[in-house]
C-alpha cells in the first residue's frame, strides 16, 4: 500500500504534469474583467462582454457607471434593493427611503425592514430597536430576550445572553460543532493523539488549489 495525496485545483487552474501540488492558469494571459474558467477560455463577470479583439479581455455593458445598482445587460442598470431607477437618468437608482434605516434596511417605499433580532420602533418607523436587552455573547438576537448561540456554543446556565464553548480547548484546523468535539477543514484529519488537532492531509502545501483528500492504493506487482 502506498499513500496518494489529492490536490483539487481552484477554478481555472490544472494540475502540473510534474508536480502533483502545483495547479496551472489554464489561461496564459489574466483575464480582465473577468475569470478564466477553461483552456484559454475568460468567462467574463455579469454586466460585461467579451471584447471582439481581445478574448482576455471583457468590456462593460454600460457606457457610464450604474449608481446604486449594476450593470446587467447593455445600458442597463439593475437598482440595488431599496433603490428604483431614476426618471429622468437610467444610470441612477434613487433611495426609496427618504431616511436611513437605522438597523435595518430599505426594501420598498418608505419600508424599513428590520435585520434579524430587531423589531420596527412604535414612534419612528426607520429605526429598528433590538429585541435583547443587553448583547449576547458569542450568538445573536433572535427574538424577545433571546440568544441563539453560534456553532459550537452553548447557553451558559446562569446568564441566558451567554453562550460557553462547548470545547475546553481551541480546535486547530477545525472548528467546535458538539460537546468536546472538533470537526476538521477540508484538506484536513485528526490528529491520533490529540482530538484537538487537525493535521493536513497533504504532505506540501497545495499551489492555487487545496488539498481534499488522501487515499491508499494497493500496489500491483508484476509476476514474472
């Protein structure tokens, strides 16, 4: 048996024939305005087109820049969510909130939408006030004095706007997901010895891509 490392090249890159670790652009020049997705291939971002001189290269859609919004077909703007486009200049998105939303935001005409933990004020209908009374400790707000903890956390007993690691130690290369329990990263296993310890799976670090994997393979030997 014998151990086979896996490097997974990112998006737009291949695996060098000579070196298992390293990944290639599949395109020799960069992509401008854009990203290379095939042999030679730029996919060019939303709101941009390939050039007909240059396939490295990608041109806006747009003549002139779209104000709170983007670009999204020729000379077209899209609003961001909470603008509309402007009567009079189609390049400019308009606020459809003639105030700030204070902790929310603007989702239609005079709308203020609150974010999570956070409930429209009586008297003023931009302002969204917090649900909590105080702040909680690694979780959020998500209903009247209620904390939901992150991942790998849990309320502590005492205090309901606190939440206590459920790990005692750090987790390396992974993250706390149950009681005493570290779950590693891709491209990565525990270590035997210590469960808070997550080792890579590759031996050298992987070059524009990430290791994913290891696997055994038995060797095959030629009789004679």
């Amino acid at each position: 048996m014998h151990r086979k490392e896996i490097c997974t090249c990112n998006s737009g890159f291949t695996v060098d024939l000579k070196d298992k670790y390293k990944c290639n652009n599949l395109c020799s020049k960069p992509c401008i305005n854009g990203r290379c997705t095939g042999k030679e291939i730029c996919t060019c971002n939303s709101g941009f087109t390939v050039d007909l001189k240059d396939k490295y290269k990608c041109n806006n859609l747009c003549s002139k820049p779209c104000i709170n919004g983007r670009c999204t077909g020729k000379e077209i703007c899209t609003c961001n969510s909470g603008f509309t486009v402007d009567l009079k200049d189609k390049y400019k998105c308009n606020n459809l909130c003639s105030k700030p939303c204070i902790n929310g935001r603007c989702t239609g005409k005079e709308i203020c939408t609150c974010n999570s933990g956070f409930t429209v004020d009586l008297k003023d209908k931009y302002k969204c006030n917090n649900l909590c009374s105080k702040p909680c400790i690694n979780g959020r707000c998500t209903g009247k004095e209620i904390c939901t903890c992150n991942s790998g956390f849990t309320v502590d007993l005492k205090d309901k706007y606190k939440c206590n690691n459920l790990c005692s130690k750090p987790c390396i290369n992974g993250r706390c997901t149950g009681k005493e329990i570290c779950t590693c990263n891709s491209g990565f296993t525990v270590d035997l010895k210590d469960k808070y310890k997550c080792n890579n799976l590759c031996s050298k670090p992987c070059i524009n891509g990430r290791c994913t994997g290891r696997k055994y393979v038995r060797a095959i030997l030629d009789s004679q």
